[in-house]
C-alpha cells in the first residue's frame, strides 16, 4: 500500500477493493482498516473497500494486483514441516513446498483471470 501512496501523483487511484476468502473474514476488516489510514495520513482522498465478493470487487477495475496463499498460512506450515522433516533446508520461496504452493495457486489466479475478462 505504502507504494501506492508514493507513486499517487502516477497512478492516481480512487479506490481499493481488499477481496478475502470466506475463512479470512474475521480479520478483514482489521487489516483493510490499516490501508485507509495509511490513506488518510496521505493527504489523498483514497477509498478503502473489503469484500468477501469477486465480482464486487473486480467490477470496474482498471487493474488487479494480488497477494495470496491458498489453504492460507496452513499449507504454510506444512510445507515447512514436511521439508524439514526431510532434512532439507530452505526458505518461503526456495523450499521444495512452494513447488506445491504453485499447483494450489495457478488455478486460483487463472479463475481470478477468468472473471477479470
């Protein structure tokens, strides 16, 4: 959010959609509270949204940016678990899980994609 806010006069955006799964609504206003006074503090007159809806929150974009973790932070988990008890080393994007993390991601994003169309 903190490069959005910098690059403002480049992109200068009205609005932001925060999109969460079901399983993160308990946390989601929390965190979209966050951005909105990074916003604020700005001097920009930027909107925060969160919604639980794809199509709300796709509606009208003029571009999508995402960070996500499918099966979020217990696939995490288990994919530094299950190397470790291996022997082997590694790290969140060096580890032989995050070949796992890809085959759970790349049909996600290409739905998102999809709806983007």
């Amino acid at each position: 959010m903190e490069g959005f806010t910098k690059r403002y006069t480049d992109l200068p955006i009205k609005e932001i959609w925060l999109l969460d799964v079901p399983a993160g609504k308990e946390k989601q206003n929390i965190i979209a509270a966050m951005p909105q006074k990074m916003w604020n503090a700005s001097g920009h007159n930027v909107k925060i949204h969160s919604t639980l809806d794809w199509t709300e929150a796709l509606k009208n974009a003029d571009f999508v940016t995402t960070q996500f973790r499918v099966e979020q932070l217990s696939a995490r988990i288990l994919a530094q678990v299950v190397h470790r008890k291996q022997g082997l080393l590694g790290q969140e994007t060096k580890e032989p899980g995050e070949i796992f993390k890809a085959l759970r991601t790349i049909p996600v994003i290409l739905a998102i994609v999809e709806d983007m169309k």
